[in-house]
C-alpha cells in the first residue's frame, strides 16, 4: 500500500521533509501488527497489559495511513490543474510510472515467495489457507501477479496476504486520472478561484460515497457467513477488502491535498497554532473509539472505527506535510526526516511485502518464541530478515524500475507560486 511512494507531480522540487518517514511508520506498524497477531499461537501470545488492549490491535491503522498518503501525494498534480489551469498530467507518463513504481519488486518478491519458497498462501478450500508454492495452482499465480486475486473467496488473501491492499491502490491509481478530469470539469464552471479550490472536494466526496456504499452493500446485503472468526472465504469479505468499500479511506488524504494546493496558490491561510488542534481534534476522535472497541461495543469492519480513523490518520498527517517551510522544521518533521527512518521509508514497499511471507516461514518452522519476551525477539528476527530481504529488493529491483520513470517537465514559473511537493 504502501505503493503511494514517489508519486508523479509536474514541476516538483524536491520531497516533502518527512514524508519518507511516514511510510516508515506505516510500515513498521503493519509489521509489528502482524508480527503480534499471527507470530504465535492465540494462548501464548504476548500479555502486555494496556498495550495488547489499547495500541497493539489498532497497528493495523498503518494500511490506512498509506491510503490516506496516497490520495494526498498523487491527488496534487490534478488539483493543480483544476485550480491553476496548469497542464493536466500525462495519463501515459502517469500509468507508466505508477506500473514502474509497484510491479517490478511485487513480481520479483512473489516469484520468490510463490515459487522459490513454500512461503506463499494457497487456499485449500474456502475456509483454509496453507502456506505453499503457487506455481501448484497456475490460474491462481496469474490471479496474483495480475492483483486479481482479491475478486472471488477463492483468491482471497492467497499469494501475499497484504497485497489485497495493494489491489485497492491499483484500482485507486486507474480512477485517479478520471477524477482529476472530474476535477477539472467542476472547476471550469466555478467563477472564482476559491470556488475552483472547492471544486477539487467533488472527487473525494465522490469516493466517499463509493466507499460508505461498498460497506453498506457488504454489512447489509451480503452479511458475514457463520464461520469462525477472522474467516475469509465468503463473498462478504471479498467486498469489504475491495476498492468498492475502502474507497473512502482516500477521501480525507484527497481533502488534504486540496489545502495543500490551496496554500500553494495563496487561497488558503492556516490558523495559528494549527497543529495543535490537528492533535486534539484526532485525540477525539481516536480515545473513544479505542474504549468502544475494547469494551466490544463496536469492530475495526465498522464505519465508526474506519472513517473516525482514517480522518485522524490524516490529521497527523497535516502535521508533516503542511508546517510553514520558510519556518524552522518541527521536532516530529525532523525526527520522521532522519536517516534511519528515512531509509525504511525508501524500502518501506518491499517492508510491506516481504514482512508477512518472512514470519508466517518462521512460525511454520517453528522458529518463533511465546510471551512478552518471545514477541521481542520474533519482532528483532523479523525486523532482521525482513529488513535485509528489503534492502536488496529496493537496491536490486526497485531503485533501477525507479530511473526508468518519465520525469515530469518543470512548469512556467507563472503557473504556481511555488512547486507541488510529493
């Protein structure tokens, strides 16, 4: 999901401070998240008081942060272009990029996981995944390698199972230009630039719709068969783990690329002392939803766990991405640009990727530890393997795909006040 890095905006300088270590943290989150989950066994796993209730079940957030990045960074260009009149992206150059950006290293990765390894998911039948090699199955290895699998109970979840959020990308990335266009046509018809700005908010309400819909569809009209729980092999789940019902978890990163742009072009002024409202406005949102939960009085399939979420996810977000940059960087700016974090965020893709094949191998093998103290260790092992495994692929596979994009053209200096970073 992890595939939102280095997203093709005209005219870009140079990076946003930080924004490399937000893909750190999304990542790294989504690897402790796994690595406590499915790392041991359900009675031995670790017991860590407040921390098992509170912080360690929601870690899973960091897939949605990597949405609502996404929507921000790749949203920009085509705000831009709703609101300067600068030139529409190339939707050529644009899908070439974004193929270069996420098929090399997930082909490269799912090769040696699917083939080389017995460390790919196969779904026996519709209630049993078993760690193997796809090439047994070969519908099921192209399934994979087109992102497809995610469309029927069959496919679900096999091959590497965080790549089902991949496919949400993919899909996300093929709409993207065509609600830019949307964009644009709104904003022809607004008389002033403020009105244009707000033109850009026509996609993402539009995808907030898609997004509610696909959930009411999946919890209302096609519920939940009565399996054990965390079974994934019914119709249900293959809707709510679809672009049709996590369409809106882009929403509110589509939203902050709007504000973005609208500070670009002088239409929009922060408040002072901004991001400590961002702060308290997510704490919010975040502390009683964390309560209700662990009381069970709602579930993370609910909307009022994910859309609350997402909006706080991208609230922290604004505190990267937004800060005065003629100002001094904050602490939480710098500390997100520094060089260890920086680097994860670099090979944060392949992190994604490796980290759930790596540690359901070493639980097969019986390689990984109980309790508190053993879930340190299985996190140092994994963070180990998996964090070499990704170096390679990121030096090997995707810095070399990464040259070979179509490099966006600098823009007339008339056209923005200053460049979109991304």
């Amino acid at each position: 999901m992890p595939a939102s890095h280095h997203p093709d905006t005209p005219g870009r300088a140079a990076p946003i401070p930080g924004v490399e270590g937000v893909r750190a943290v999304a990542a790294v989150s989504v690897l402790i998240f796994h690595c406590w989950q499915y790392g041991t066994d359900g009675p031995t796993r670790a017991d860590l008081g407040l921390v098992n209730r509170f912080v360690l079940p929601h870690l899973s957030l960091g897939v949605t942060l990597f949405f609502s990045l996404s929507g921000f960074l790749l949203y920009q260009p085509f705000v831009a272009a709703a609101v300067s009149g600068s030139p529409f992206p190339k939707v050529g150059s644009y899908f070439r990029n974004r193929a270069l950006r996420i098929l090399p290293a997930y082909w490269v990765i799912l090769l040696a996981v699917g083939v080389l390894l017995p460390a790919a998911l196969v779904r026996q039948s519709r209630d049993q995944l078993v760690l193997g090699r796809l090439v047994e199955n070969p519908w099921l290895a192209v399934r994979n390698a087109t992102l497809t699998q995610g469309y029927s109970p069959t496919g679900l979840l096999s091959g590497i199972a965080p790549a089902w959020s991949l496919a949400v990308e993919v899909v996300f990335y093929l709409a993207l230009p065509l609600l830019g266009l949307l964009a644009v046509v709104a904003a022809r018809r607004a008389a002033t630039p403020t009105r244009r700005l707000l033109a850009g908010l026509v996609p993402a309400g539009l995808l907030l719709v898609v997004g509610l819909s696909g959930r009411a569809v999946a919890r209302f009209l096609i519920p939940a068969e009565g399996m054990a729980p965390g079974w994934d092999g019914d119709w249900h789940s293959v809707i709510v783990r679809s672009f049709w019902a996590k369409a809106d978890l882009f929403t509110f990163g589509m939203a902050l690329a709007v504000v973005y742009v609208g500070l670009q072009q002088g239409l929009v002024r922060l408040p002072d002392r901004w991001p400590l409202v961002a702060v308290a406005y997510a704490a919010v949102l975040v502390v009683p939803i964390l309560l209700l939960v662990d009381r069970g009085l709602i579930d993370k399939s609910m909307y009022a766990y994910q859309l609350p979420t997402s909006l706080a996810c991208t609230l922290l977000l604004t505190m990267v991405v937004l800060p005065d940059r003629a100002a001094s960087p904050s602490l939480l700016v710098g500390l997100l640009a520094s060089r260890p974090l920086v680097a994860v965020g670099l090979a944060s893709y392949s992190l994604f990727l490796w980290h759930d094949p790596v540690q359901r191998l070493l639980h097969e093998g019986g390689l990984t530890m109980d309790g508190s103290g053993g879930l340190v260790v299985n996190l140092a092992v994994l963070g180990l393997l998996s964090g070499l495994l990704s170096a390679l692929t990121y030096r090997y596979v995707e810095r070399p795909a990464l040259r070979r994009k179509t490099r966006p053209q600098p823009q007339p200096a008339h056209q923005t006040s200053q460049p979109l970073a991304s």
